[in-house]
C-alpha cells in the first residue's frame, strides 16, 4: 500500500474512531464524546499537577487507564468528527477521513478508508522505549507508533538522529554493536492471533508452512517463539534474551520482533508488510544468506522509526500530530 496521502493536510477535520469507554462522571455523554472531555480534562490536571492533592492524582490515573489514543492523538486539534460503538452503518458512510484509528481491531474502518479512497491514520504500541529499562522499570506502553495508511512505517525517512538520541540514553540495549554472525539457530517468532486475522492468515497453518520451508534450506536447529503475556514478554522472557540464545537470523510474519532483531544486530526475515521490510528479505530459499544492510543505514532507518512513534504527552502537547504531518512531506530513503 502506498504511504502517499491522499487528502491529509493542517487544515482537515479528522474522524476518529473511539472504542474505549467513559469513566465516571462522563457516562452522561455519548462515547466519543465522553472521551474527547476525557482527554481535554486530563490535559488540563497534567499542566497543574505539582499543585493537586492526592485525590486528583488518583483521578489523572483512572483517566490515563481509560483514555482512548484516537481521542489523545487529536487532543489539541480544536474540532474533530467522531464514531463509536453507537455510530450507526449510515453514519459511517457519510462520514469523511482522515480517520484515526487504533489497532488491529478497527480493521473494518481501514477497509472502509481504503475502499473510499480515504486516509486513516493508525495508532499502534510503538517500535522502541516499551521494555524495562531504568525509566520503564513496570515495562509500561510508554511509546506508541502512528502510521498513515500503513499499519507499520515501511519508508525510511530522511531525519535527524535527535530523537533516536533520545531512546539511547535510557535504553543501552538499543546501542548499535554491529551485525551478530555466529549464531548457530533460527529463531521463528509465531505472530498473534490479531495480524493474522487481519491478513486472513491461519497462525498454525503459517507456522507449519514456515518452518517445513526453513527445512527446505537449512539445517540450523529452529527455535520456535509463540506469543506469550505481555508481561512475559517484556519482564521475563525478553526478545533479547532470545536473540541472545546463539541465534543466527530472525524469521517471522511482521512482529515488531523484527524491528528489535535488527536494531540489536540479528538479521532478519519478514513475511509480511512490516516497519522491518527494507532491511529484511522475505526469500526463505536466502536462509543461510540473510541481508546485512550497512551500518549508516541501520542507523538512519532507528531514527526515521523513532520520528514515527510518540509518547503520550508528545499527543496532549500537539507535537505528535504535528511530526506525523510533517512526515509526509519528508525526503525518503531509497534502498
């Protein structure tokens, strides 16, 4: 799919997508508008937070819990258009894109965006800065990636490095050490359930397939990653306690597993569309021969993913939905 916009501009009203629902105190409205007052009210404790007693506190967390990314996102745009759960079929189709979408879930939305030759702009967990780190130490979704029409950023744009700076200095797994070449295994990292849905993909059947394809082209032992708890995979089992298993190369579907593989120095294969797919090959028959893409590139392709991905204040303060505008109109990286 093409990351060129077709109608996304400053001057648009977007439509978001609201699936979260109201906390107490806003039931009284519809859905998305409880949660366009939700994230306008929590914008608002944050600018004053030093000074609140420990009850307001405790209402910024049961906000922060309950706040829908669609509505965080656009937080400082003074209008939006709004769906929900209520939104009736007609509604959706008289309503205008840009949509803002979150996860794999708004599935019906993307087709609806596509089919109409709308924009939708996708929210998802962010590519870096979500494991347990020394300013993360609960692994907690501190980053979240914002794609437009894509549900990875596959381009890789021309930025400074700034940001990417940004996630070094709290993070020293995300240090560039060069390419790991004595791997002696393939690690295989099975998708979840939700991607391949999306992709109308059986996750058995993928897995099966894939692994008696390896078997066509080495004999490398596979090591098999199913998708374990949240909680597992960042406090426990980490991918980089995987990578870091005498592993050669990475193969998956289009797991952010990827992205992390190659940032840390692990070649990798991506069978489907994903944030992974300019440095990765998808030509299982090339097992043994994986692509090492050079140094400078693996660094400016880190930065450009971190221009692609924001935190929460990054949203309330307006610098997010001012980035992902600003990357359409950025010089891209061709490869």
């Amino acid at each position: 799919m093409e990351w060129i916009t077709r109608k996304l501009s400053k001057g648009m009203i977007p439509t978001i997508v609201v699936r979260n629902q109201p906390i107490d105190g806003y039931t009284h409205l519809s859905q998305g508008e409880a949660q366009r007052q939700m994230v306008l009210q929590y914008k608002k404790y944050m600018k004053s937070r030093e000074r609140l007693s420990k009850q307001f506190i405790y209402t910024i967390r049961t906000l922060e819990k309950n706040l829908d990314y669609c509505a965080l996102l656009t937080t400082s745009l003074p209008k939006v258009n709004i769906l929900d759960d209520t939104s009736s079929v007609e509604q959706i189709k008289e309503s205008k894109g840009p949509y803002v979408v979150r996860a794999m879930a708004s599935k019906r939305m993307i087709n609806h965006a596509i089919a109409t030759n709308q924009d939708y702009i996708f929210l998802e967990n962010g590519y870096f800065g979500n494991y347990k780190h020394d300013r993360n130490t609960k692994s907690k979704k501190l980053w979240h990636r914002v794609c437009v029409n894509e549900l990875q950023q596959e381009e890789i744009l021309k930025v400074d490095s700034n940001r990417w700076d940004q996630l070094l200095e709290v993070d020293e797994k995300l240090k560039w050490t060069g390419w790991k070449k004595d791997g002696g295994k393939i690690l295989l990292v099975v998708p979840s359930i939700k991607p391949c849905l999306y992709y109308n993909q059986n996750v058995e059947t993928w897995k099966q397939e894939t692994i008696e394809e390896i078997k066509k082209h080495t004999d490398k032992e596979i090591v098999i990653r199913e998708k374990g708890s949240r909680t597992e995979r960042t406090q426990h089992q980490t991918i980089y306690q995987a990578l870091d298993d005498d592993i050669f190369c990475v193969v998956t579907y289009q797991s952010i597993a990827a992205v992390e593989a190659l940032a840390y120095g692990i070649p990798v294969f991506t069978l489907a569309p994903s944030a992974a797919k300019k440095l990765s090959l998808s030509d299982l028959s090339k097992i043994e021969t994986p692509y090492y893409p050079d140094a400078g590139l693996v660094h400016q392709w880190c930065c450009s993913l971190a221009y692609g991905q924001f935190t929460r204040q990054e949203m309330l303060e307006g610098k997010a939905w001012s980035i992902v505008l600003e990357n359409i109109n950025r010089d891209k990286i061709s490869c």
